[in-house]
C-alpha cells in the first residue's frame, strides 16, 4: 500500500485509534511520513496561490510521483523557483498524477490534507518530527463570589494592563515573504476570511505574526463564517482584533525576549491607522490598583464583553498556558424561584418549545435563564409542562457582579434545589413578588 492509499484510509474513519494503528502499521513508509509532516509544518510557503488546474494524464499516484512532487514543493519554498515557472512546474507536476494522485497534491499544495491526522499524532508516531502550533493561553484569575459579587482571591502586581475579553475566534496571522497565512489556535488553517487576508498581505512590514481574534456581530455569527466549509462565505461583516505581534523568526523558534510593552508598539508601526481596515485595537486600560481594575471590568461588562484579560507588561510571548495572562471572568451561583417560562426563539430548531424559565433572585428582579439544560432536562420538562415548575427552586451560575437593574450576567441554568435547602431570602422574596403581581 502506497502513501496515497494510506492517506485515502486515514480519510475514511474518524476513529483516532484507527489512525494511530494504521500510521504504526506503515511507521516504515518514509514518503507517508513526510507528506505528513511536510503538510503539518506551518511555515512552508509554496509561493505559488495560483495555477491552472491541469487534466490528469498521469499513469497512477506511487510513492515516486509523490516524493517527486515532494521535492518540487522543496524547491519552491527554498524559493529555488519562482514565479511563472513556480506555477509551470506545479501544474505540470500535478498533470502526472491520476485523479486520486491529484486530489492529495492538491491538499498538500494547500497544507490541509484533511485526514484527520493531528501534529500531536504524526510526534506520537515519529517522535520530534514536528514542532506543535502553539499560541499564548490564559490562566484563571481566582475569585469567589459574594452575595453577588466576587473577591479576587490571587494577588495581581500592579499596575496592570487590563484589556476587554472577546468572544471571537482565535486568528493567528503569519506573514512571510510577502504571503499571509492564517491558522486557528490548534493550527488549523483558516481560508474563510479573504478580506483580513488580503489586509494583512497590504500592510507594508513583512515577517511577523499578529495573534488576535476575528469576529462579527456574535460568537454565533464568527463561527458560522470562519468555520464554513465554503471558501467564498460572505466575510464583510468579520473584523480582526489584534493583541499581539511577534517576529516571525520567534514565533518559528517558539522563543521570544521582546517584552509585552514592545509588541504593543510592533503592533501600532505595523497596523497603523485601522480606520477603513477590518483591523481592530482591543479596548483596553492600565489599572493602578484594584478599584481601576474593577471599574474596568464593570464597563466592559456594560459594553457586552465577558470579561477582562490581565497582562503583564514585562512577559515575552509565551507558547504555553502562563500567569503571564490572566482571565478575570468569575463565576458565582444564585438561587432563585421559577415565576414563568418561555417559548424558544422562532428562528432556532426548539422554535414553539420551551426556551427557558423566568427566575426571580433574592432582590427581587427577575431574569430570563436560557442556557444549561441539558436535552435530558428539556424533554422532562417538556413531558411535564413547563407550568408545573413555576415556584421551584432553581441554581443559576452567573458572572458577577449584577447588572446595573439588578439582573444576572450570562446566566446559566444548573439544577433544581428543594425549598428545605434554600436561603429563606429566596422564598420571601417569591411571597413578596406574588403579593405583587
């Protein structure tokens, strides 16, 4: 069995541990683990974006067309060869092929084979062959809510920049000799936002690598078009907000020495005025002390975000999950009673059902909680009726503190409580509503 019908396999079965015993099976097949890492590796460029397609005239795909077309690959990213004899030599190369062979140098053209084979499984096989695609993660800030607030548990040096967190998507950006590819933060590459790319491939600076997040109007909306199997969705409405910028020559190394505070200018010099761009600054602060930190953190809730991030100044970009991030979204329960309850949103697929209760906490203030139901919940409370829940206790998980009228931040529903174990704030506060209502 040749590569090409290996990798025709891998494609078949989604089972990991498939892919794993059929890689050990052929562990020896030089040329497999080669078009395997070859499409893994992230920083080979082909610099050919365009050719003809050619018809397939080839006698078959063996292992010998494919190192062959291997090595080509090599000579364009070497820059070896350039220009209209680049695109010359790929489309006569891919011309050999049969269609099976076309299709496969076709995915490697494009660094995506598509076969469900991760860097994580190729090292797993050929220990060190590839280095993991890895971006700067976030530790927790702790917290502990109280009587809808929260403390923050963890010291925090100060003064701190304190920047708006979004809720897109992960987009790093690379720029190398003049041609941007994109990547999602498992290394994905991402070939649905055109507009952002060519943006980037406009800007003037050249090899670096912007982290950053892209979105639209909601998370929902940012998925749909980033995520899309269709190359050519729609992506007007997709903008890409920018929090970090590293040199090419690091990133590729995985080792940085420029401090956070450097980066942020390397971005303001290579982005520029983003007036007329889909570029984005991220809303951001330097925080003196606690009580800048949360005035911050309040109006960023205000605003729609969900939270805040904590960076410190000093860090180099680090390709692992550190302190040198902070999230500060804390999360705090409440207990409060079903009043009522209402249909899902008609444009959803639970359209006419139940889509979630009406929750009155202690203060008096009622909140609509549409999230956390599980399915099993949901059809029990369908079999029940929805109305024989009103006056049951309910925990919702929230993000303190309270809205300025006194609702819960993004609440989520988590389980029922019997009313012999429930603050007595929560059933007086139900005698009250009812007396009023």
């Amino acid at each position: 069995m040749n590569a090409i019908e290996i990798l025709e396999r891998l494609e078949s079965d989604n089972s990991r541990l498939f892919k794993e015993a059929l890689l050990r099976e052929h562990k020896g097949n030089e040329t497999l683990r080669r078009v395997l890492v070859m499409a893994a590796d992230p920083w080979k460029n082909w610099g050919v974006v365009k050719y003809d397609k050619p018809s397939a005239h080839g006698a078959g795909h063996d292992d010998g067309s494919l190192t062959s077309f291997m090595d080509l690959l090599d000579l364009l990213n070497d820059r070896k060869l350039t220009g209209n004899k680049a695109r010359a030599g790929v489309e006569s190369a891919i011309a050999a092929f049969d269609e099976l062979g076309q299709k496969w140098a076709e995915r490697l053209l494009w660094r995506n084979l598509r076969c469900g084979v991760s860097a994580t499984t190729i090292n797993k096989i050929w220990p060190g062959s590839v280095v993991p695609f890895a971006v700067a993660l976030a530790d927790t800030l702790t917290t502990k809510g109280v009587n809808g607030d929260f403390t923050i548990t963890d010291p925090i040096k100060y003064p701190v920049r304190v920047e708006a967190k979004l809720d897109g998507l992960r987009c790093i950006a690379v720029k190398h000799r003049g041609e941007v590819s994109m990547f999602t933060r498992s290394g994905t590459p991402i070939e649905t936002l055109p507009r952002i790319k060519a943006a980037i491939e406009a800007l003037k600076a050249d090899d670096f690598v912007l982290d950053g997040e892209a979105m639209a109007a909601s998370w929902e909306d940012s998925a749909s078009v980033m995520m899309s199997s269709k190359t050519k969705k729609d992506d007007s409405e997709m903008l890409y907000h920018i929090f970090d910028c590293v040199r090419f020559e690091d990133w590729q190394a995985q080792k940085s020495e420029t401090h956070y505070r450097a980066r942020l200018l390397d971005i303001s010099m290579i982005v520029g005025d983003v007036q007329g761009t889909p570029f984005r600054y991220v809303k951001s602060t330097l925080a003196a002390n606690e009580t800048e930190l949360r005035d911050f953190y309040s109006q960023c809730l205000d605003e729609g975000y969900e939270g805040v991030m904590l960076k410190d100044m000093t860090a180099p970009y680090r390709w692992k999950r550190s302190d040198a991030i902070l999230k500060l979204k804390p999360v705090a329960t409440e207990e409060g009673v079903v009043v009522s309850w209402y249909e899902a949103k008609e444009s959803t697929k639970r359209a006419g059902q139940f889509g979630g209760f009406v929750i009155l906490t202690p203060n008096g203030v009622t909140t609509r909680v549409g999230g956390g139901y599980s399915d099993e919940v949901k059809s029990k409370i369908f079999s029940d009726g929805p109305d024989t829940y009103v006056g049951r206790i309910a925990e919702v998980e929230h993000q303190p503190p309270f809205t300025p009228d006194g609702k819960l931040r993004f609440p989520v529903f988590c389980r029922f409580r019997d009313t012999a174990d429930v603050d007595p704030k929560v059933l007086a506060a139900y005698e009250t509503w009812k007396d009023n209502s």
